[in-house]
C-alpha cells in the first residue's frame, strides 16, 4: 500500500514518459491539462487516493479495467515495458503526491476501529446502508448500472460512478472515499459526495466492508 522509497534513476526515467506521454492530458502539476478537452476529467493526482502500486496497475491496465466507465485513460501495457510503467508510476508519486501515504494513515487513525468479531453485523448494515443509498448512482449490484445514470448521462460534464465490482481500492480505501467524497481525492466536483454527516465511521466502516466482501469480484490483473 506504500510507496517505494526514492529511487533517483526511476524518478529520472519516470519524469521522462511523463512528459512525453501522460502530459498532455494529466497537466504539468498533475492537475489536468485545463486545455484539452477531455469527457471525463483525470483525478487531480497531488489529490488522488492511490498509492504508488495502485497508480502502477491503472497505468498499466488503463482505468476502465479497475471500473472506470470509459477507457479515456488507456492501458500502457502496449506501450511501455515494466521498468518504464514503474517508473512513471514513481515518479507521480513523488513528485505531485509525496504525502499520500501520511494522509490515508492519519485519516485512518482519526477514524475508530472496529474487530472482526462483529463482522456478521457490519456487513447487514452495510448492506442496508448500500442499497438504500449507494445503488441509487452504483447499481444495486455495484456494477454502475442505475436508472441515475440512465437519466443524468446526457447532462453536461456528468461523472460515471465507478463499478464497484471492479475497484482496485481497498476497504480502508473505500471507506475513506466514502466518508471524504470524490472532490477530497481530486474529482473537480462532488458527483461522489461525502458522506460523513449522513453516516458515523461504523456505518461507514460498514458499507466498505460489504463492497469488499460482497461487491467487488476477485479479478485477474493480467
Ligand atoms: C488521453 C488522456 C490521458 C492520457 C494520455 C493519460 N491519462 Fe491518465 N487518466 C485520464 C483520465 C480521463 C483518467 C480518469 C479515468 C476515469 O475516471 O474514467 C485518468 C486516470 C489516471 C490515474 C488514476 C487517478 C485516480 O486517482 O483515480 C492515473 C494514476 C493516471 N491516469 C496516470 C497516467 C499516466 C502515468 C499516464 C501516462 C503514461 C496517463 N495517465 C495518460 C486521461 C489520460
Ligand atoms: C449521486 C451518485 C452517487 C452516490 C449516491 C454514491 N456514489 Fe460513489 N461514486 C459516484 C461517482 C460519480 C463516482 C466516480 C467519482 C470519480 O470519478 O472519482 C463514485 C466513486 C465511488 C468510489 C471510488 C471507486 C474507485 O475505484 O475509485 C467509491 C469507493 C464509492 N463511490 C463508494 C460509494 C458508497 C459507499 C456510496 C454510498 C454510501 C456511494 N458511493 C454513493 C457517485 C455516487
């Protein structure tokens, strides 16, 4: 879940097919090239959730692969060779996001913990909680099929919500993108709201608990 430690040589190399290839439409900070216009924006990536793996398995498989709804961020595997998909993938890291990882941990800690032992129970209310709330947008299967998306997809800069089916987040991940909502980890707006007035951590804890446990489908990474 962390990232690598420095590496001056991937960095270099990285920095490079950054600015050949990703630039153009991810920016010069990593905050979107506000001139291209793009269908579906980037994640700001000096905001984004990922860790440096994640960002490395995006990168490589393309976005729509992890549950993305277009393939606009295209799968890189065709094109760059594994040091060149590492590399860039440090090299975002550290230069737009170096504090990612403090961040998830202290957002973490701030947040209460609850055992295993009450598993059973978390995952009834997480369901309650997902099906009243989160398959409206998400699908009752957690897939991204929703009457939200059937009737709202035709307006101007409207945001796919993810298949949850496909998510590479993890639970505490999942957790955290609920609670902080989409504009928190870099979306230019709140299509994914924040959801922690309406829900505590333990409804929240919940519901990441159930996408992990019941939606999200264990999937090749090939
Ligand atoms: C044609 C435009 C385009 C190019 C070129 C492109 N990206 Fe993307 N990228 C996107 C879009 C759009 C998304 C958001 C995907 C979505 O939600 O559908 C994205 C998402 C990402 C994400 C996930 C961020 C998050 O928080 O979810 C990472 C990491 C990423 N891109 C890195 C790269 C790298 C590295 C390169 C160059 C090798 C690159 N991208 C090239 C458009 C592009
Ligand atoms: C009003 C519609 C809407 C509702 C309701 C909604 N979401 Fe979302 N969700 C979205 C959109 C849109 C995105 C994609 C945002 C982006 O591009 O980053 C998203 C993204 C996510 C992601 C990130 C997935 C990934 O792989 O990056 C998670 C996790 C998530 N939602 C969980 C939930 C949970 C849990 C609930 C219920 C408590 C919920 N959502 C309710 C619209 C919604």
């Amino acid at each position: 879940m962390y990232a690598q430690a420095y590496n001056p040589m991937m960095f270099a190399l990285g920095k490079g097919v950054y600015e050949q290839t990703c630039i153009s439409c991810h920016g010069e900070n990593g905050q979107t090239n506000a001139q291209m216009e793009l269908i579906v924006k980037p994640r700001k990536l000096n905001q984004s959730i990922l860790s440096e793996d994640q960002s490395y398995e995006i990168i490589k498989h393309g976005a729509h692969h992890w549950g993305a709804h277009a393939d606009i961020m295209p799968a890189f595997k065709y094109v760059y060779d594994e040091r060149q998909l590492r590399s860039v993938a440090h090299y975002i890291s550290h230069q737009f996001h170096p504090k990612r990882d403090e961040k998830v941990s202290q957002l973490l800690q701030k947040s209460m913990i609850y055992s295993v032992s009450i598993e059973d129970d978390m995952l009834g209310v997480g369901k309650k909680i997902f099906t009243k709330k989160c398959a409206k947008c998400h699908g009752k299967k957690g897939d991204g099929e929703s009457r939200y998306v059937e009737l709202s997809k035709n307006e101007d800069d409207f945001i796919y919500p993810y298949n949850l089916r496909k998510t590479l987040l993890n639970e505490d991940e999942i957790f955290l993108y609920a609670k902080y909502g989409g504009k928190f980890w870099g979306t230019h707006k709140d299509d994914m709201p924040s959801w922690k007035r309406k829900y505590d951590d333990f409804q929240l804890r919940s519901v990441a608990r159930y996408i992990q446990k019941r939606i999200k489908q264990p999937h090749n990474k090939e």
